[in-house]
C-alpha cells in the first residue's frame, strides 16, 4: 500500500510502513494525455518489467491512516502464505552467446525465463576432445568453458532445466577457440547497435556472412542501459546468431549509462570496464572513454602499463568517443562555431597510443564512417611511417549523423551508412575493409609491416 497525504509519501508491506519520504509535497499533478501505468520496478538504478500478476489494485481518493492500511493486511493476509503466480513458460530470454575467448577457454552466457539448473557440453568437431561445465538454479547463466584446445572448432550444446523438471536444449551451436601467434584470423568491428533493432539485426547478419573469428564493439550496445528490455528485446535477439558462433568484446558507451545490466551480461577479463586481451598475433585494449582519463588518473596508468607490456604485432585501441572526428556537431556546431574536433577526455590516450606503436584506434559514439590519415606528433605521416589511423565505425544500427561541411586536416575517408569494418590479418599483413549494411564495399586498407 502507498499513500500520499500531500506532505509525505509512505510505503507499506504486509502491513507494516517500511519507507517514507518528503521530497515530495502539494497537489499531484495529473497528465491527462498520458496513462497510470503498474507494472515495472527500480532496483539498484535497473528498470525492470513485472513478472507476475497483480491480484487487486485500487486507487482511492484519500490516505488511509496507518491504522487502516494494517486493518486491510489482516482481511487479506491469507495471498502472502501462497505461492507466487507464475504463467511464464520455460525459454530462453537470452539465447546462449561467447564472450572472452583465449586458446584454452571461452565463457559461454545464457539466460531463462525461470530459474534453471544448466549444463553446456563443448565437443571438438573431430570428437577427439570435449569439457562440460554445471550451474546451479538461477535465471542467468555464466560458464566459463576451460581446457580447450588452440584454433580448435568445437560444437556445443546447452541444457537446462527447470524446479518442475522441464527441459529445454539449444540447438547444436560451434565457436572457434582463439587462433594462436602464427595463426591468420579476421574479426569485424562494429559500434552503436543502438536504436534500430532491424538495422542491426542486417549489420550483425552481415557481419555473420563473413564468419569473422572474432567482433569487437564500439559500444552504446543498447539505447538506454537501465532498461533491461533492451537488452533482452532489442541487441540480444539482434546480434544472433552472430554472438552464439563468433565471440564478441565490447567496450561502455555513453548509453550503457554504467549499468549493472551491461556487467552481468558481459563477462571479460577485470576490470570490465576497461581491459586487455590478446588474440593471434594482435592484442586489443579496452578502453572506458567515459571514465577520466586525465593524467594520473587510474585508467590511463593502466592503459601505459599495459602498452608497455604489450609484444604483439598488431596493437588496437577500441573505446566508444572518438579522439579525431570531422562530425557536423557533437563537440561544437561546425556550421556556426569552432569544435574540439574530438572527445576532449579520451584525447589523452594519443600520446600513448603513438608512443607504444598502436595501428589502428577504434571508436564509435558518431553515427558514421570516418578513417584518417596516419597521425603522429599532430601530423599526417606517410602510411608506410607509422602512426595511428582513427576509424570511427558507429554505424550499427542508431541515426545516421553528418559531418563538417569542410574536410578536415586528418580527413580522409567519410561515409553516411549504416556498416561494419572486416579485417583479415595473415603475420605482418593486414587487410581491411568497410562495408554497408548492404553488402557494398566502400573502403579499402593495406598495412604490412616489416619481417
């Protein structure tokens, strides 16, 4: 029962006050344009629907005393001793997905419409090899599947089943276990999946057309990150059957809003937030462009410790705001006034970046396509000298946005479409490329190294 007597708002649980507040006070404002609407819950800053049924609702046109409230608990007192109401049907509210793969392991993540024990079998497509993993009654699952085998395809099926005993069980889907130093791979990178639930869903299938071993993402997975809705409604059902076959490695955008949603559906090496993982003969870093990134800060000492560390052939930096952007008007309105041209916060990782060999950064945020020039010590160098190349690949399925109307210094490709970026990496060679959402290739890129 909640009551509201135009001075304090009181909640009462089986008859019992449990909470009160003032904040709120006077009249109550009515929208008659908009409806009175039960049927979703806040907790821990995550909105959540209903799962349920409510057996009586009425609104009054008074506050009933505390007495009252207490009087009505014990007429009705007898629905607290029954059990809940349920008329959800056992199926998956998240089909089985891959995060964080290595040569030995990958977490394989699901989740129900009711509490479930699970089990995932993992199988080597030879049959010589094969690992299983349990967990125990819950909605959402987490198994981390170890003592794989290097650049090995396996198949693997999930199980689970419910406190009435009912079954159910995945189709028989495969994952490839990460390639090894001397191995060739390619991997595709999207960002701000956002909005469009359709555009998406052809961007992923795109994307699954060319069966990458692996996806990062930008970020902005979600439009809002409080609304588990979408997630479950909108980037999960999207990006299958992408994620339940190719692992996928995202970073926080400014729309995951830091939520808990985002960690419980993630699992990636600590500290979530920002991390580092290799893969072949690249490594990746993670970066949380939402977090400071000032000097001194956590973040960017471990961003230079972990660069330092580093011996891979190939270094990207993924974050979601971009450090060069030539957009109409995120970090000023180039039509009337100067801009920053940029994410001042994420700017500081540049000198890192150049210092530490990184190839390309990868952001999102800007709804487009933009690749640069080469760019060391805020010049444009030669491709065959170095320096870092800035891909903004944000077109995953939110709003298309515009650029300057004036090409910049570091300008050197632009594009308006919805697109993912597919790289193919053979030892000191990569091959990179941009394609819309409609299979046309638009942009091309070659890097060799020297042996």
């Amino acid at each position: 029962v909640a009551t509201y007597d135009g001075e304090s708002l009181r909640l009462y649980v089986d008859g019992v006050l449990c909470n009160k507040t003032t904040e709120q006070s006077g009249d109550i404002l009515y929208n008659d344009s908009s409806p009175f609407v039960l049927g979703a819950y806040a907790d821990a800053n995550e909105n959540h629907p209903l799962d349920g049924r409510l057996v009586q609702v009425s609104l009054q046109n008074q506050a009933i005393s505390a007495l009252d409230v207490a009087r009505l608990f014990e007429e009705r007192k007898e629905l607290t001793t029954l059990p809940a109401w349920s008329d959800t049907k056992l199926d998956w509210k998240v089909a089985p997905y891959l995060n964080w793969p290595t040569t030995n392991a990958m977490s394989v993540s699901f989740e129900t419409t009711v509490p479930t024990t699970a089990t995932v079998i993992a199988t080597r497509d030879d049959g010589s090899h094969s690992v299983s993993m349990q967990s125990t009654l819950q909605p959402f699952h987490q198994l981390r599947l170890s003592d794989l085998e290097q650049n090995k395809k396996y198949f693997y099926v999930v199980h689970v089943t419910d406190s009435n005993g009912e079954t159910i069980t995945s189709e028989q889907l495969s994952f490839r276990t990460a390639p090894g130093v001397e191995d060739s791979f390619t991997f595709v990178a999207i960002g701000d999946t956002q909005s469009q639930a359709d555009v998406a869903k052809r961007v992923s299938d795109l994307a699954y057309m060319h069966r990458p071993n692996l996806v990062v993402h930008a970020g902005d997975l979600v439009d809002t990150g409080t609304v588990k809705n979408d997630w479950t409604g909108h980037f999960f059902p999207a990006m299958q059957p992408l994620i339940g076959r190719v692992p996928f490695m995202p970073v926080l955008g400014n729309h995951e809003q830091d939520a808990k949603h985002y960690y419980d559906y993630m699992h990636l090496p600590e500290p979530e937030m920002y991390y580092s993982f290799t893969f072949g003969n690249a490594e990746f870093f993670m970066i949380d462009g939402n977090r400071t990134l000032h000097e001194g800060s956590k973040q960017l000492e471990w961003l230079e410790k972990a660069l330092k560390q580093s011996v891979a052939t190939w270094k990207f930096a993924v974050l979601h705001q971009p450090p060069y952007t030539s957009d109409s008007n995120d970090y000023g309105d180039t039509y009337l006034e100067t801009s920053t041209r940029g994410d001042p916060n994420v700017r500081n990782i540049i000198a890192l970046l150049e210092k530490y060999g990184v190839d390309i950064c990868f952001s999102g945020h800007v709804h487009d396509y933009e690749r640069t020039f080469p760019i060391l010590d805020g010049k444009v160098i030669p491709t065959d000298e170095g320096g870092v190349v800035y891909v903004t690949t944000a077109g995953g399925g939110g709003y298309l946005e515009h650029f300057d109307p004036t090409n910049t210094w570091f300008g050197h490709k632009k594009a308006n479409y919805h697109h993912l970026v597919y790289i193919a990496i053979h030892g000191n060679q990569l091959e990179f490329q941009a394609i819309d959402e409609h299979g046309n290739l638009f942009d091309v890129m070659t890097i060799t190294k020297p042996h």
